[in-house]
C-alpha cells in the first residue's frame, strides 16, 4: 500500500475505456503555463481533455527561463509536425501560449523578508530569485510574464501570448492581455 494505492485503482477504471491518440498537434493549439497548485488543475477549471493542450506548471506559473526552452522546443516540434500535415500553408499560426496566474499564490509568501530568508536558508536558492518568483498580484506578474516571453529571442515567430488570471474565490478566469504575437 502506498498512497498511490487509491489512485492506481482510478487509473485502472481510465485504461479499461482507455483509446490512444497518436503524436500530433495539440487539438486546441494552446499550450498553457500555470501555477502547481492543486487548486488551480487547468484539466478541471478549463475542461481540457487528453490531447487538447500541453501545460508547463511551476510555483507561480512564472516564465522562467526553463519555461521560455519548453516553448521554444514545442514550438519547434509542432511547426515539425505541421510541416507533414496535409493542407497547412506557411502562414499557419503554431499555438497560442497562455499564461494563467492566480489569486491566494502560495509564492505570496516569499514577498515577505523573514519568510523568504528562511526559504532561501532552506533551499539553497538565492533570495534575489525567490523574491522575483512572488506572485503577489496577479495582475500584475501575469503581464510581466507575457512580457518576457514575448521578448524571448527564442520564441517561435508563429506563437503567441496571451494572460489570464484565475480566481480562486470564484473559480473564474479573466483574460488580461489579448494574444499577440512577437
Ligand atoms: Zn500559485
């Protein structure tokens, strides 16, 4: 027994009408970068289903350099994939990446100095970074993010960005900024 246990046997009622999809394009060319709280599960608060979008998640849903090369190879391998799919031209937009930050973040903490000093203690990471991963207003950090990743020399040429915030009081997502392109 594990405490996996309980979540083997759901996914053993998932295989049973289980049917697998080949590698492809995403169905709803989006690629969604978002926050690991369990609160905020896209599959669940957008009803994403198997094969509808790839999700890069970390603490905050911030564009951190690790995100910005998840989307720079995705990008590569969707326009690999489009290239051998019947009746896509070369003015094709990719995807679309949308980036989702969210109310009560737990990273919220990390604005505050004694928290993010013990944090950094504890983890072995620099203040410096841990205070620039806090997500304190959505709003806010979600616009940043767009930002930065629409300036990422490495962004595909046909991918676009676009923000949204989620609210964890009403389950309600707002966009922030339309998608646009580099
Ligand atoms: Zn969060």
């Amino acid at each position: 027994m594990t405490r996996m246990t309980a979540l083997l046997e759901r996914n053993e009622q998932f295989a049973r009408t289980y049917t697998p999809s080949a590698l492809g394009i995403p169905a709803r060319q989006l690629l969604i970068v978002t926050c690991l709280d369990h609160r905020v599960d896209p599959a669940i608060i957008l009803g994403l289903q198997l094969g509808d979008a790839p999700v890069i998640r970390n603490a905050g849903g911030r564009v951190t350099q690790a995100v910005i090369d998840d989307v720079a190879f995705i990008g590569f391998l969707a326009g690999q994939l489009f290239a051998g799919q019947a009746g896509q031209g070369a003015d094709d937009t990719l995807f679309e990446v949308a980036v989702i930050h969210h109310t009560q973040c737990g990273t919220g903490f990390l604005a505050d100095p004694g928290f993010r000093r013990q944090a950094a203690a504890a983890t072995g990471l620099p203040e410096a970074a841990l205070e620039a991963s806090a997500v304190t207003d959505p709003n806010i950090t979600v616009g940043a993010d767009v930002q930065r990743l629409l300036a990422a020399p490495s962004l595909p040429p046909k991918v676009s960005v676009s923000g949204h915030v989620y609210d964890i009081a009403t389950g309600r997502l707002t966009t922030t900024h339309d998608a646009r392109y580099p």
